[in-house]
C-alpha cells in the first residue's frame, strides 16, 4: 500500500531537458513521453503534436491516455496554480474530473509497468534525472446514459463552479471513449494501491504515474492519409478516375486538384504492349534478411517495428538487442513475402536509398526499398545494381519534388508504380509514375 505522505517530493536532477526534435520540455511532462519508445516520442514532442484523428485510427488506448496525461502534466508545470482538470470526449460520452492533490517521486518499486529511473532520463548527457513523478489525485468518473449526451451531476457541477476560484479547469480532449475507459481503469488501479475502494458517484483518491507503452499500435486500422492534408483517413473518398489517390473529404479532393490533374487517369489507362518499361527482382534475393549491407528497418508513426539483418542471424540478434533497449515495444521480423495479388497488376512504393552531402555515393551503394501497399505483403531491398534503376532515379527527380528542407534522395525522391507478380519475381513498370495513392 502506498502512503502518499511518505513519499519525496519530485525533484529532478534538471527542471527542463532539450529533446532532439522540439524545444525544452519540462522534465514532469517529459516523464510520460519517456513511456513510448524512443523511434516513437518525435510526434510527442514535435509542435502540434498528433491529432485525435490519427490517435483513433491507429493508436491503443493506452498511448491515447498516455497522451492526454503529457498534456496535463505539461500544463501542470506551466501554470503554476493549475490543478483541476477535465478529461472528456469530443462528442460528450464520457468524462473524468481530475484534481491533483500532490506532485511526488514515485517509490522504486511501484511495479513492473512504472517507468524506471533508468528509462527517464536526459536526451542529452544520457544520465538519469531521478525517480519519475506521480500525481496523488481526486477523480469523478461520469458517463452519459443511452441515447444522451454527458450532463453534469450535483457532484460534478460544484467542482466546476469552485474551479473559478480555485486556479482554473483546463479541458482535455480525449482521443475515444475507450481512452476513458482505459483511465477509469487506471484511477480504480490507484485507488486500490491507496488501500481505498472505488465508491461508485463519488470523488476518490487515486495515483497516476508514467506507465511503459506495451503496445503502440491496435491491428487492422486504417493505413490511408488523405492526398491533400496529410490527416490519416477512415471515411475514405477515392478519386473517382485515377481509383488510387484518397481523400479525407470533398473540400481536400477539390484543392488538390490543380496538382493531381496533371497525373490523375494515368493509373487508369490501358498500357502499351510493346513500349512499357520495366525491371525485375527476385524476392529471395531481395529479402532483408538476404540482402548485405543495411539492416531493414521498417518504423511506422507510432513505433511500430520490422527489422531484419544482413544475415537471418545478424537480424534476429539485432532484433533481440532493441527489444532488451525498448521493452515493451512492438519489434518483429520483417514479415515472409507473399503473393496476395494473383495475377492482377498491384502498386507498389519505390525509394531510392539516402545520400548525404558529406556522401552522395551512398545511393549508388545502398538498396531500395520496395513494398506494395496498403498490405505490405512483401518488403523488400533491391540491389542498387539492378538494371533500368538508373532510370526510375532519373525519372524521380523530374516528376516528384523532395520534401523542404530534405536532401535530395532522403524521403522526397519515392514514387509510385504499379507491378506484377511472375512465380518468385516481382516485375516494376516504371513507364509511369502514379498519383499518391494515400499509404
């Protein structure tokens, strides 16, 4: 049981650190961003952070909650008699009133899940700032009835009132009404780590400390983003001529326009017989586990990891060593290659590999990347050395643009193109480039 009183206070060795991708973060808030795993903090601490659509789309409950408790600690620390809060969902569900009560070191053995004090610590000098923070809370859980909206109760209603003289009420939006329940379930945690039971509408006494993201990512969620906005699209509104850009709306679909006239119909159009280039590789040969030089790495936006080595030895150690770095993240081998597209044409993504300024020659060495989308069936390294690339490189850099500020190469230089299966070997037409298909 954990006794609030006799707990340190939070005292961390710097009050700020500067992450590699952002400003100085407050260490408090930088605490629950330390919970997701490090290829993953950089929509955490970038301006604007990740907006609720993506994190409904792709994200558990657990980062969502995660997320929404770096807001409250952010906030906690910047205004200084901030201490109220109101965590609900964006159509009115459900809602938590939150009132921190004590800022406070987390004892060592909290538990498994607790971020360690090994894991919080400075992105610069590598050292740890101390033991994370907890939060000794009061909270009220409400949750609206069938049919109707979120109403406050008497109970809920007073603590609104006394918040305008009591420091303010800062409203957190959340992600979902799972995130919700995934807090409400937290609180009751706890609770019961008070040695107090949770009494049904009323305030209790509660604890909320960083707890280790165990999984980034709920499966089969969308994978599409909208040609125009970037915004993670479920309700997807396909081009209606090309069949292969989407949108996340009709307003997205008609400013982009001016530019996906100039290629739409081009995915549509019957290809010449004689006149269509194209290149081939075997997908055993290009596997990664089969091609030397780079591992394989595949990280999606929310930390998810396939990796694989230059050998299937080297990849499964490489495997096991980030794994032992970042416990609880989601690392496994790229998956095997497989024909899930018959004997139709399909599209598939091509990058060439980086090159830098200090060494251009890095593409020249390097393999691609290849996979078909939005399944990702295959992932795949093609050797540098293969004929008519020399050729799609030269017709990247005249029809795509590299990202601003990128170099040349890094990310802007990938296109799309539509391919076929023949036995083991994948063949690319490269006689076109195709609008963005939206993965």
């Amino acid at each position: 049981m954990v006794k609030v009183s006799k707990l340190p206070p939070f005292e961390p060795r710097k009050s700020h650190v500067q992450c590699a991708n952002g400003p100085n973060m407050p260490a408090l808030s930088w605490a629950w961003s330390s919970c997701m795993p490090a290829f993953a903090r950089g929509a955490f601490n970038r301006p604007g952070g990740v907006d609720n659509e993506s994190l409904r789309q792709s994200a558990t409950p657990q980062m969502m909650w995660n997320y929404s408790m770096f807001h409250v600690a952010s906030h906690f620390h910047t205004h200084e008699r901030l201490h109220r809060f109101m965590i609900k969902t964006e159509d009115d569900t459900a809602a938590i009133l939150l009132e921190i009560t004590h800022l406070r070191s987390c004892p060592a053995d909290m538990g498994h899940d607790t971020l360690p004090a090994s894991k919080f610590f400075d992105p610069e000098d590598k050292e740890s700032l101390g033991q994370p923070p907890i939060f000794a809370v009061r909270y009220f859980y409400e949750k609206r009835m069938m049919g109707s909206k979120w109403r406050p109760s008497n109970v809920s209603t007073s603590f609104l009132r006394s918040s305008a003289h009591n420091g303010g009420l800062m409203e957190v939006t959340a992600a979902s009404l799972e995130e919700i329940e995934f807090a409400r379930q937290e609180l009751e945690r706890g609770t019961a780590m008070l040695g107090k039971t949770t009494r049904e509408g009323k305030f209790n006494e509660s604890l909320l400390y960083p707890v280790l993201i165990t999984k980034t990512k709920e499966a089969g969620k969308a994978g599409y983003i909208c040609a125009y906005c970037s915004a993670i699209v479920s309700q997807r509104l396909c081009c209606s001529q090309c069949k292969v850009t989407f949108y996340c709306g009709r307003d997205c679909q008609v400013k982009h326009w001016k530019d996906h006239k100039r290629v739409c119909c081009k995915a549509t159009e019957t290809p010449g017989t004689g006149d269509r280039k194209s290149f081939t590789f075997d997908i055993e040969d290009a596997s990664l586990d089969s091609v030397g030089g780079p591992y394989g790495l595949f990280v999606n936006r929310f930390g998810n990891v396939s990796l694989s080595g230059p050998s299937e030895e080297e990849g499964k150690q490489a495997r096991k060593d980030l794994r032992k770095q970042h416990k609880g993240a989601n690392i496994s081998k790229v998956p095997d290659a497989r024909n899930v597209h018959s004997d139709s044409e399909f599209i598939v993504k091509l990058q060439p590999p980086a090159k830098t300024p200090t060494n251009p020659g890095l593409r020249q060495s390097n393999p691609w990347m290849c996979y078909d989308g939005p399944t990702r069936s295959f992932q795949a390294h093609i050797p540098s050395t293969t004929t008519g690339l020399d050729e799609v490189y030269a017709l990247l850099q005249r029809e795509t643009r590299p990202l601003q500020g990128m170099v040349p190469g890094v990310i802007g230089y990938k296109g799309y193109f539509k391919a076929r299966w023949e036995g083991s070997t994948v063949r690319v037409y490269y006689d076109r480039v195709l609008p963005f298909p939206g993965w």
